[in-house]
C-alpha cells in the first residue's frame, strides 16, 4: 500500500506538470512579404501586415513600391523610368477562432503611384515667329510624370507553413484613374495601352501571390 501512493501520486502530478510546460500559442501581430509578380512590370513591392488591436480577424496591409528601369524598348520605349508607389489594404479573415492570419479572406484600400519617364517622341511645342505664336510638332527627349490613384477590392485564400511562412493567392478587381504633370487624364498611348501601363485609366482585374514570414 506504501509503495502504491507514491505511484498514483505521480501519475496524477506528472500530466498536470507537462501541460503547464506546453508553450501558448500567441497571436501573431506582424506579418512582412513580397509579390514577385511585380518584377515583370521593372518593380518591387514589399507588403507589411499589421493586426489591428486585439482582434483575430482583422488586419491592415502597407504595401510600399519602387520601380526602375533603362532603356526598355520591348514594353514601353522609353530611355529610362523610376516610381514609388503605395497600396492600402484593410483585410478581413473569416476564420475568426485562430491565432494565425489563414483561410478565406476579402479586402479593399486605395492606391497611389508615382512614375518619372524619360524617352524621345513626338511632341507639341509653341514657337514664335514675326509676333505670331504657332505650335509644331518636334521630335526629342521627352520627361512625363504620371500620377495615379486607384481602390482595389480582393480576395482569396492565405495558407500558412510551419507557423513562420505565409503563401496568399487572391483575385479582385479595381479601378485606376491617372494624370500626366500637364493635368490631363487619358495619356498618350505610349503608356496607356493596357491595364499594366504606368499611365493606365480605367477599371481592371487584379490577382497573383505573395509569400513571406509572419511574426
């Protein structure tokens, strides 16, 4: 009977120390990632997850942009162009009983890019002559700013590998408006020829993947 007590003290004591040396599992706050896709279009963007307060199914995403490039005359013609860009996006997970940003999702945000292009084209210049002010049509460097602002609307489906890597794929849709350095919308041709244009205007899809580490 001595010998029994002991036993059944230690069967009884021995789970109860091992489940309070189980690690908790802690929400996860930070999450920073990158979309490759970007790179087709002479960019790189970096997406930085934040959880907003204390919920578990509420996220906010910054996505900062850079794009560079020179003498690229398979796209677009140009001698040279750099941008920065910026997208904002509020995200929402379903699976609301979970540390970890997964599953379904659905988002929206506005967006703003920057880009600075140097080429030669044709151009209107005005020109006087004798008093009289006329316009022609030169050939020459040419530097065009283009400024554009957008909203985007997305979803999909984030999967999470080992509680460190992230791997979201997502499919929206979007609306973009943009503006030369002279104020006119509807650029030239040049880079407003479809949606992946730096001077693009109109509505389009949008879609692709991105990867990264959550914290």
């Amino acid at each position: 009977m001595k010998n029994i007590l002991p036993i059944l003290f230690l069967l009884f004591i021995l789970p109860l120390s091992i489940d309070a040396q189980e690690p908790v599992l802690k929400q996860k706050k930070f999450a920073i990632g990158i979309l490759p896709q970007y790179a087709f279009n002479n960019g790189l963007r970096m997406d930085f997850d934040f959880r907003v307060g204390k919920t578990k199914t509420h996220w906010l995403i910054t996505s900062p942009q850079i794009y560079l490039a020179s003498n690229d005359p398979v796209l677009y013609s140009y001698e040279s162009m750099w941008g920065v860009g910026m997208d904002l996006e509020y995200r929402y997970y379903f699976k609301a009983n979970n540390e970890l940003p997964r599953g379904y999702h659905m988002g929206f945000g506005p967006m703003f890019q920057f880009f600075s292009i140097d080429d030669e084209r044709l151009f209107a210049n005005k020109v006087i002559e004798n008093g009289i002010e006329y316009t022609v049509v030169e050939y020459g460097p040419v530097n065009t700013s283009i400024y554009k602002y957008g909203m985007t609307a997305q979803a999909g489906y984030q999967a999470i590998i080992s509680r460190a890597i992230y791997v979201d794929f997502f499919v929206g849709a979007g609306i973009r408006l943009s503006f030369d350095d002279t104020g006119r919308s509807g650029l030239s041709r040049n880079y407003n020829n479809w949606w992946g244009s730096y001077g693009y205007s109109g509505t389009m899809l949008t879609g692709g993947i991105r990867f990264g580490m959550i914290k």
